[in-house]
C-alpha cells in the first residue's frame, strides 16, 4: 500500500514541483527575462529588468476576466488550462541528464510527440471559441503551421529512436533515459557528422513551434491582433504566457537531450543543463528573432515542407543506410 | 503595498488609440517613443496588439465624429484597471481642427482622461513622462 503512495507522491512532484511545474515554469520565465534584456541590447536598448516576464504574469492575475458573449464559454477558459497541464506534464517527461530520470510510467518520445502538439491545438480551440475573426484567422494559420513542421519533427525524432535503437541491437527506442544513456557512454549525436542534418532540422522547428518571429505569424500582433490570444484577458492571458514559458522549456529541453545530453552527475549537471538550455535559447530564438522579421503564412509553410523536411529526411536515410 | 501590488505595477502594456489623429502624434508614438533613444520597455511597458491586455491607453487626435463609437466601445473592452492618456493637443482641445464640422469635441467629455500630454506633436520626453505620470494614477486604481 504504501510502495505506490509513495510512487504517486514522487510522480505528482515530478509532474507540479521539479523538472516539471514551477521548476520549468521559473526556468522559462528567466529565460523569457533573457531573451527580452539581449533583445534589447541588441537594438542598443535598455531593456526590460530580468523578471519582466514574472511581473507581467503577477499583474495579469490581478486584471479582469472578459469573456466575449458570442464565445462558448467552456472552451474558452478550459483552452488555456489544457496548455498549461499537457506543458507541465511534458517536462516532468524529459530527463535531465545525471539529474533526473523520468518514471517509465510516466510515458516516452512519443507521448512528448503527442503532448507537444497540445499547446498549439489549445491555441487553434482558444482562437475558434472566442468568435472573433481574427481568432479565426489565427486559428487557420496556426494549423497551417503545425501541419508544416510536424513532419520535420516527426522525422528527426524517428533519427534519433532509431540510431539509438540499432545501436544497442534492436530497431527503435523511444525512453529518452535510454537516448541520454547511450550518448553519455558513446558521445554525444551533435559530434556525429551524419546526424547534423537532423539537428538543423531540429534547429528549425523549434521557433515555429515556440512561436517566435520569424514564424511568429498566428499570433502576429500587427496584422491579426495577436490572433487566438486577442480576446483573452487577465488570468487566463496568464495561463497562456505560463504555457508558452513552459513551453520554451520543454522544447528546449527536448533539443538538448536528443542531441546533447552529455553531462556531470548532481548539481553541476543541472547548472551545465540550465545552461546550455540559455545558450540555445539566446542564440536560436533572440539573435535570429531580432535579426529577421515575419514570413508570410505561405513562405513558412513552403519554407518548412522544403528545406526542414528535406534535411529531416536525409538524416533518417543516412542513419538507416550507415546501420 | 503589498508585495504582489508592488511588483505587479511594474507591467504597465500600452495601447494606442488613434482618434483621427493626422498621425503625427502616431509617429512620434510608434517611432520615437520606442525607438533605443527612448526606449519605454525599460519601465516594463509594451505596446499591444489587442485592448483586452491593455493597461494604459494613448489616445491621439481630435475625437472625429465617424471614429467616436468606435473609440468608445474600444475603451469598453479594456479591461479594469486602466489609465487613459490624451497625447497632442487634439484629444484635450481639438488643436487646429477644433471648429471643424467633423469633429465631435474634446475626448473628455465622453471619457474619463487622466494625464494629458500637450503638444502637436508632443517630444518624445513629454510622452514618456506622461507615461510615468500614468503609472502613478495606474499604481493607486491596482
């Protein structure tokens, strides 16, 4: 009886607490601090302080809720709590190497695949409930989008379940704790030549799914008012910004495991996790979000089926072929 | 102040409203108020696409009789607490175009205003102390 409390206990903790929850949830907020002040240094701005996101998040809380009348009122408000859970969920998922090992029963790779592609649907359901057009817009945008860099996704997390399964004799392995195991033994993927088209398929995924410019374009705040956020208000704009922080997090993560995992055991693994973590954040999302402004819907989804996809797909083909 | 009262000060978001402005006011706004000279994000602010995250609303121009229902539901839909700022001379007097037959009239007989910027346009520096200005009424209505 109290062997599977106690597991309950430390799966709750893993899913609310740490990596999970308010962990990520602190880490992505920093890391949204970051990306703002170097943003801002960029443009030879001051900037906002480090906790900008944070006070943000304080002052939503305390704003009113306003729900439109021809929103369906359910769906509106349950959009953003389903983000905001699938995102916590997900990085409670994802091992922190020499830190953390995530409960099998939790789930593996393709249970992230499924929980990745909550918050975008939650976006599309918040953007459809609440009756405005431009939500309408964003909604179509957004699922556009999603269409166009799943399959990237899709094929790169297929390379690096199969290099590790073939490696250790199977076919496919989809625990990340054995993806992290293998690379920690034999090195990490980032130093194989033949896995680099798979990371920069990865490379270029992960700011269209994070909602960053230049694919920033369901929520484009200067041509469709932001889209499927446009009616929110308070509390629930909140939760919103909570799931993109999370989001940042898990994503980021993801990267770092599939590709990278090398590190110390205890502490320092964690403080050489958080960091790397910073400088994918810093160098891919803000250097190139400053850089470049938006694509049109139509570029991206031309952009992603061509050069993403074709480099995700060569990757898979040299690691079947090289087996 | 409580802590959380302190701290949530500290993200006043911006919206524009253009009340048949000649946009001069607009582009001192858009540009000069935001641009690294004067760079108003280091107070926390952020300009916002949609009224619903508002917080501290600029309204420019003189309140034209086509636009006027349209300001007024616009202001409406943000959500409590907010602070409005007239910026130009336009929405506290009219300026230039106050006797023209297509203008309703000074902004404050439809809407409460709280700071008012003058100038046509105003200097980048008068925009960002009556930014300032509107924290400190924004502080005491959080």
């Amino acid at each position: 009886m109290s062997a599977p409390m106690s597991d309950l206990f430390s799966l709750l903790f893993a899913i609310l607490v740490f990596p999970g929850g308010l962990f990520a949830l602190c880490f992505g907020l920093v890391l949204k601090g970051l990306d703002r002040r170097l943003a801002a240094r960029l443009q030879r701005r001051v900037g906002p302080p480090l906790l900008q996101p944070l006070f943000d998040l304080v002052k939503l809380a305390r704003k009113r809720t306003l729900v439109p009348d021809i929103a369906c009122k359910p769906l509106f408000l349950a959009a953003p709590m389903a983000g905001c859970v699938s995102m916590a969920l997900a990085a409670a998922l994802i091992p922190i190497p020499g830190v953390y090992d995530p409960d099998p029963l939790l789930g593996d790779l393709l249970v992230v695949l499924y929980l990745l592609a909550v918050p975008a649907v939650a976006l599309m359901i918040a953007g459809s409930a609440s009756g405005s057009s431009y939500g309408a817009i964003g909604f179509s945008r957004e699922m556009a989008l999603m269409l166009a860099y799943e399959g990237p996704l899709l094929m790169v997390l297929a390379t690096v379940a199969v290099k590790t399964g073939l490696a250790q004799g199977g076919f496919v392995t989809f625990s990340l704790s054995e993806i992290v195991r293998y690379q920690q033994e034999h090195g990490a993927y980032l130093a194989d030549p033949w896995m680099w088209p798979a990371v920069l398929a990865f490379l270029a995924f992960f700011p269209a799914n994070l909602g960053i410019a230049p694919f920033d374009i369901p929520e484009a705040e200067s041509e469709v008012l932001e889209g499927p956020l446009l009616e929110y208000s308070g509390p629930p704009l909140g939760l919103f910004k909570v799931m993109s922080a999370l989001k940042a997090v898990v994503v980021l993560s993801l990267g770092v495991v599939l590709f990278f995992p090398t590190a110390p055991d205890g502490a320092a693994g964690l403080l050489v996790h958080l960091l790397k973590l910073a400088v994918l954040s810093l160098a891919g999302v803000t250097v190139l979000r400053t850089a470049i402004g938006r694509m049109r819907i139509d570029q991206a989804v031309l952009f992603y089926l061509k050069w993403p996809e074709a480099l995700a797909i060569a990757g898979l083909a040299a690691v079947l072929a090289l087996a | 102040m409580s802590f959380i009262a302190r701290i949530s000060q500290r993200s006043p978001w911006l919206y524009r409203i253009n009340a048949g402005s000649c946009n001069g006011c607009d582009v001192e706004l858009a540009t000069t108020a935001c641009i690294p000279r004067y760079d108003v994000e280091r107070l926390g602010c952020q300009y916002c696409g949609s009224p619903k995250h508002a917080d501290i609303v600029l309204i420019t121009g003189p309140l034209t009789l086509r636009v006027k229902d349209k300001v007024l539901r616009l202001y409406e839909e943000i959500p409590d607490p907010k602070v409005t700022v007239a910026v130009g001379i336009c929405p506290i007097s009219g300026g230039v175009f106050r006797n023209s037959y297509a203008v309703a009239g000074a902004i404050d007989r439809y809407l409460p205003v709280d700071v008012n910027v003058p100038g046509c346009p105003p200097r980048p520096q008068a925009i960002i102390e009556g930014i300032a200005k509107a924290i400190d009424v924004w502080r005491e209505r959080l």
